[in-house]
C-alpha cells in the first residue's frame, strides 16, 4: 500500500477522489434506468418478465415470479444446518440490538385544556431489494428485514434476481424467512425497484423500498424517490482505521484488505501517527494478498482508493478521519475510548483491536447498513426509525384556545393570511 506524508493538499486529493466514487457521478446511465422504470410503470408485469430473460436469461411468468413454501423447503435442505444455526443466532443479536431502539407515542396533557402529543406509527409495506449476481449477502437480508419487522412493519416483500436455474439462492431464502419476510420475487435490477415503487400486477407497490444494490439498482431508488422513500443511495464500502503506535500491523492489514475485497471501487484507508506502523502494515498488506482468494480485486481496490497516511498529531489523525466521514471506522489506539469521544463523523465505529469489521456485518447486533462517500456527515444506520413515521396531535379545548386566539389571528394576518384569522376568529364571534 501507498505511504504518503498528511498534508492539506494530500487530504483535498484524497477527498476529491473518494468522491468521485459515488453513484451521484454515474450519471451516463441514468437514461438507460429511466427507460426501465418507465416501461415497468406501464407494462408492468410485461416488462418484469421481458428484462428477466434480457438480464438474468430467465424465463419467468406470473405463476413463477412468486417463490413458492416448496422451494423454500428445499432451499432449508440444501443449506448446511450449522450455518442455519449461525443465522438464527446472528438474527437474536441483531433483533435485540434494534428492540432498543423502539419509540413510543407519547401525549402531554394540561390542566388549561391543552393536549400535544406524536403518534408513532409503522409503514404499512416495505420493500427489501437483495443483489444476486457476484456474491450471496444473507446479512444483508437479516439487516434490512429485521428492524423492519421490530418496528412493527406489517408487509414486507423481497426481490433478488434468480440464478440461471430460475431459483433464489438457497441461503438468501433461508435468511429471508427466518427474518421474517412475507413475500420473495424473483426479480431484480432496476425493474425491481420500479415493481415496488410503482406496483404491478404481480407485485403490489410499497411504502419504502430499503437494501443495497448495483449501480442501475443506486439510480432507479435515487429515481423513485418521492413515489416512495428509500433508506439511502449507497456507494461502494470503505474503512478508515486510525491507530498509533500501539497498534498491531497483523490486525490493521487484515482488516484494510476485508474491505478492499468487496470490489474495485472500495476504499481502504489507515490513518496513523506512526510511521514505523505505516511500513509494517504496508508489508502485511502485501503478504495477505499473495494468499487471499480475492487478491485481484483487492489489489485494484488498494491502487485506486487505498492509502496508508501519516498524521503529525493524533489531533489531525481525528480531523482528517472526521472529514473522511467512512462508513466503518476502526479505532486502535492507546485510549480507544477516550479518541472515539472526539470522532463526529462515522457510520459505524470499532473500538479496540478485537473489534474488527466484519463482527458488525455478520454478528454484533447494530446494522450494517451505513452511510457512504462522506454522507456519515448527516446521515445514519438503517435503523427501526425508518420504518416508522410519526404524526403530530393537537387537541385544544375552547377555553384554552380563546386565551391565546388573539395571538393566533394576529400573527396571521402578518403574514397577509386572513383566511387563517378568520379560521380561528370565527369561534368567537358574539
């Protein structure tokens, strides 16, 4: 891995090409994912079935778009038990982690006869979007349905685009049912998406449509967005590890390149206050990636977004990881804890050198769904909080609202709005 010395200029370098990454730039093939969504928008399942077969080379029609209890069935007998065992206990972590983060309608009541209150409730459908194609991600599934299913969701459907036999991978449905999903169709790319967010006669329109995906599968949600919500437009993952000298060269590497493996466009980034841990991590790299079976990968990800940066200061470490913004960040210093309070910006933080990446993408509990390309700045995990919505409530009685309707119309009729006045005056005429 590249050694290069922090500066201001390599920071904005740095930046700017990270940025170049997200699915905001990939503007080129936005006619072509306008043009599916829209012949999905009035063909429906026509089109469904007409990009099945154009993309995935399989033939599918409205009695096999659904997946059947029967190739569920089978799916559970093809996929070895301990690693159904493994699922179910990965799923009680992260069904627990999100118990947590459950909110309650509240009201205020009083005594002058004034009510205020927020009622919470959950959307009625959801949509999770699962890749297929490269890789299987049944974490992704467990992810994306269960805060949906703790936040009281009461539909929730996937689609994944079938393999070459027309079937779903046999682990993504295994996950998907002990997650809890309602409906599996065998469907996917950017005509999924529309199929949710536009309905068709096989596929019923959802609220939300959550879950990663390809690039046609980024702009389609970015293209839908205001028929539905979304969860976020995802980038390609990254990991940021800030560690001094204390660090252990073996883990950082390990977990740099864990990250690298995902795909060319992943970013890998070690930030650090030592220069002799900068020479011996980029030595690990090197020698992991003779060995690992995602090496050509991992070696393109590193020449274009991998970076081995040596801070002055632990003070411009933490500045220049907080400007980063990375979805995962992994702490390894002297004081874990102590740096971490002085962290803004992050979709995921990692404290201590036994607590690597991929405990959050497989078992901890907390979501591994998590802002990308800088957008920690404002963003956060996918979480029970987006499954839900919340109404305001306002109840006045007569004798509350007359000691303050004066207020009311005069603050109306600043804003030229006598209607609004009026609205509230007309209780008190004499």
């Amino acid at each position: 891995m590249r050694i290069i010395e922090l500066t201001e200029k390599e920071k904005a370098n740095i930046l700017e090409r990270l940025l170049k990454r997200s699915p905001n730039q990939y503007g080129k093939f936005e006619d072509t994912v306008n043009e599916i969504l829209e012949n999905v928008k009035r063909k429906k399942d026509e089109a469904l079935f007409a990009y099945t077969k154009q993309f995935d080379g399989v033939e599918i029609t409205a009695d096999s778009i659904r997946v059947t209890e029967e190739e569920i069935a089978a799916a559970y007998k093809k996929v070895d038990t301990h690693l159904v065992e493994i699922i179910r206990k990965a799923l009680k972590n992260i069904r627990e982690y999100h118990e947590k983060q459950v909110r309650y309608s509240w009201f205020d009541s009083k005594p002058d006869g004034t009510m205020l209150g927020q009622k919470v409730t959950a959307l009625e459908r959801v949509g999770v979007y699962v890749p297929g194609g490269k890789a299987v991600y049944p974490s992704s599934v467990l992810m994306n349905i269960v805060p949906a299913k703790v936040a009281g969701v009461e539909h929730i459907i996937m689609t994944t685009p079938p393999g070459k036999d027309g079937l779903v991978y046999p682990v993504t449905l295994v996950a998907a049912r002990e997650a809890g999903v309602d409906e599996v169709y065998k469907v996917g790319g950017a005509q999924a998406i529309g199929a949710l967010a536009f309905g068709t006669e096989s596929i019923q329109k959802v609220d939300k449509i959550v879950g990663p995906g390809n690039i046609f599968v980024a702009l389609a949600k970015k293209a839908v967005y205001g028929h539905v919500s979304i969860d976020s437009i995802a980038g390609p993952s990254e990991i940021l590890v800030l560690a001094d000298e204390t660090a252990n060269p073996h883990y950082v590497a390990a977990d740099l390149l864990s990250q690298a493996e995902h795909d060319e466009l992943a970013s890998a980034i070690l930030v650090t206050t030592s220069r002799e841990l900068a020479e011996a991590v980029s030595k690990e790299a090197d020698h992991f990636i003779k060995k690992l079976s995602r090496s050509e990968i991992i070696q393109k990800s590193l020449d274009s977004y991998g970076y081995i940066l040596v801070a002055d200061s632990m003070e411009e470490a933490i500045e220049t990881a907080n400007e980063i913004a990375s979805e995962h960040l992994e702490i390894m210093t002297k004081n874990p804890f102590d740096t971490m309070t002085r962290i803004r910006n992050a979709g995921a933080i990692f404290l201590g050198e036994y607590s690597s990446e991929p405990l959050g993408d497989y078992f901890a509990g907390p979501n591994h769904v998590l802002p990308t390309n800088g957008t920690a700045k404002f963003f956060s995990p996918l979480s029970v909080d987006d499954f839900i919505k919340k109404s305001s409530i306002i109840s006045y009685s007569r004798e509350a609202l007359e000691a303050i309707h004066k207020d009311i119309e005069d603050f109306a009729s600043a804003e030229k709005l006598t209607a609004h006045a009026n609205s509230i005056a007309v209780r008190f005429e004499k």
